[in-house]
C-alpha cells in the first residue's frame, strides 16, 4: 500500500517540472462539426517528442490571447487538457506551443492518508475516498457556486437531509448483480447481506495536478464475500479549471479476467449521484428531471437518452446536475436509474426494470471488456440557460487535434 501511494506523490511532483522541446511545435486544431465556446477538452495526441507538462498556445495568425495547455499521459497515452475559447464547426486554427512557466493554480490534488483532496483555485472541489466502506466514492462535491451539490448523509447528519439509502454515498460507480453479487447495496449501514461484495482500489498508476485540469487514474477490484476477484476496472477521473461551471470527465473499463464475468439485468445500477435533499422532484420545491427527448421528471425514469438533467433550488440558488454519456460507451444511448427522491445513476444494463423486452444481461467473455464514458456538467440555472444540449453536442463531436514539428 504504501509502496502505489508513494508513487502518486512522486507523479504529482513530477507534472511541476518544465518540460523540454528541442524544436518549433505547431498544434492545429480542427473543428468536430460543433461549434465549442469555452470547451474544456481532453485531446489524444501523438508524441512527437512532446513530453507531459505546461505549455502556451499562441494563435500562428492572429491577434488572439495564448491559451494555456496541459499535456498528460495517461497510461502508454499522451493527451493535451485545454479549454477552448472559441472554435467554429469546420474552423482549422493553428497554435505555436513552446513551455509554459504559468504560475496559474488550476487543478491541485494532494494525498490526505489513502484519499485525495481535490481543489480548484484553491478552493475544495472534492475528496476521493478511496477506502472508507466497501466502494471507492466522492465526497463531498462542491458545485459552481460554492454550496455542496451531493447530499451528505451517511457522511455526516445535515439538518432537513433525507436519511435513506446509506449505500448511496455522494458520487459513485457500482452494479447491483454481478455473477450473483450485489456491489450496489453493499453498506456498513444497510443489513447484513452474504451477496454483498466490495470494490477495493488495487493500484493509483496516476496522479496529476495542473492549470487545466486533474487526473486521477485507478485500478480497481470487484471482490466476491469469500475475496475472489470477479473482474477489475480501469478508471479515470479528471476534472478542469473552469470559470461559473464545475466538470468531470468519468471513463471506466471494467476488464474480465480468466473467466467471464456477467453483470446482471437490474435497475440497481450503476454510475450515480446522490443529490442534495433540496433539489429532490419529490419535494416539491422546484426539482426537475428533464433529459435530451425533453420528457420530465418520473417519466424519464428507464428511458434510454444521450443525456438528462436534474435541476433544483439549493438556498435561494437554482443549480443543476448533467450526466451526459459519450456515444463511445457501452449500450449508448444509455438507460437511466433516476428517480424523484434524487438518486441519478446512468444503467445500461436494467431493461427487465426498466419494461424493455430484451434482456440487460451482458456477459464480458475472459481477456474482454466494456469501456463507459460520461461527462458531469455542476451549473447553474436551468437547463436551458445551461446550454446542455449544447455541451452534450460539444463533447460528442470534439475537434481534431495535430501536432507538427519542425528542427
């Protein structure tokens, strides 16, 4: 244990450096078919001899302000972190990137014992708990405002808070029935159960902190009661420095290993929130679920949608929660797990649930597996005045990325 955690203190030291180029770069953007206004996105880049680190991007042909950009590496793979100004929908821009010495705060996330303290700017965003209980999750989730967004029971008692279902803690990723095993229920706090299983992380292969974004990257796995490992997962967590909105890329393979392993059809599932008490439809104080098909609130529960969006009044604000899913990920358009009582949870897999005819059961044969991607938009206002058809459209479609290099 302390060997891995070692090793992400020493990955978060190592992104500060300034990284060598030995050549003039050129990086050229070119538009995904949407057109992007202050765009945060996660670009797969080849080498070319640029290393992980800060740079500045100055437009080659015009007058227009540097931006700054983050180069990551995520396992073998290099990605460039950047936020887009402006780019139209079949727009080419090209950028002369040199190193950057930005002393910008941007994403820090520093080790707290096993969890990671995420902030922004210098303010909590969030805590990655990485072994409180029998899954990984966050809390607490600081939304665009300031106010925490998730609610915080069983965490801590918060006067006027819902106190049911203690398993569903703040932000987390699990299934209610794999080969028998329930991830979902599996609580402390819930009844005894000899099908609850735990996902415990396993290995941190990274950590990153920088002006743009942060990135936790986990390796986690799916225990059995008796410890046997029914199938691992690969996630990656990152977060951006953005200005009056907060936003989570969440990617997840989950991996069979010599067996196969089935994730049953349940509506117990599977990427959720649990969302602050006040912003809950069933309380009739202005919560509103709406997704992409513009159905609301009850009916939208087992719908298969691109995106929804779950809105209500936190204080005397008005503050939402998108999940929007990538049209990469397994069973896109996804079916959703949200309920009126603020549950919110992305399930593909809960169609006897959900009165679909075919069956959700998917079975990962051994050396396969499934890859889920999903983008959290924290905002404010509506949806509308949130843009989220838009944004979903800006994720769904990002632009290309290239980058040349000359001696």
């Amino acid at each position: 244990m302390i060997d891995r955690f070692t090793k992400a203190a020493l990955l978060l030291v190592g992104v500060t450096g300034l990284p060598a180029m030995g050549a003039d770069v050129t990086v050229s953007l070119v538009g995904g078919g949407v057109e992007l206004t202050d765009a945060p996105v996660f670009l797969a880049i080849e080498d070319a001899g640029v290393q992980p680190g800060s740079y500045s991007l100055k437009p080659v042909e015009a007058d227009g302000e540097a931006l700054t950009a983050q180069v990551v590496r995520v396992g073998d793979a290099l990605a460039m972190a950047m936020v887009i100004p402006s780019l139209g929908a079949e727009e080419t821009i090209q950028y002369s990137m040199s190193p950057s010495s930005t002393s910008a705060e941007g994403v820090s996330i520093t080790a707290e014992g096993e969890d990671l303290r995420v902030e922004i700017d210098g303010e909590l965003f969030t805590i990655y708990r990485a072994a409180d209980g029998p899954k990984p999750y966050f809390f607490p989730v600081i939304g665009p405002t300031g106010t925490p967004i998730t609610r915080a029971y069983p965490m801590e008692d918060v006067e006027g808070e819902d106190r049911d279902h203690p398993h569903q803690r703040s932000f987390w990723f699990t299934h209610g029935n794999v080969d028998g095993v329930d991830f979902w229920a599996s609580d402390p706090l819930n009844r005894p159960n000899p099908k609850f299983g735990t996902i415990a992380e396993i290995d941190r292969p990274g950590v990153v902190e920088g002006p743009v974004a942060g990135v936790i990257e986990t390796i986690n796995a799916w225990k059995g009661p008796e410890g046997q490992v029914l199938c691992t997962d690969h996630r990656v967590w990152r977060t951006y420095d953005l200005d009056g909105v907060r936003v989570i890329d969440f990617d997840v393979t989950i991996a069979a290993g010599d067996s196969p392993v089935t994730f049953e059809d349940t509506k117990e599932g599977t990427f959720g929130l649990r969302l602050a008490t006040s912003m809950n439809v069933n309380k009739k104080m202005g919560g509103r679920i709406v997704n992409a098909e513009g159905v609301v609130d009850t009916d939208a529960w087992g719908k298969a949608s691109p995106w929804v969006d779950y809105t209500g009044p936190i204080g005397d604000e008005t503050l939402g929660v998108a999940i929007l899913n990538h049209p990469s990920s397994f069973r896109f358009p996804t079916t959703w797990h949200v309920r009126d009582y603020g549950l919110f949870a992305a399930n593909p897999f809960g169609y006897r649930d959900f009165k679909y005819a075919d069956s959700g059961t998917h079975t990962i044969a051994p050396g396969e597996s499934i890859a889920f991607r999903y983008r959290v938009i924290l905002h404010r206002g509506d949806t509308e005045a949130a843009q989220i058809a838009g944004a979903f459209e800006a994720y769904a479609h990002p632009p290309k990325v290239t980058i040349s290099t000359t001696e």
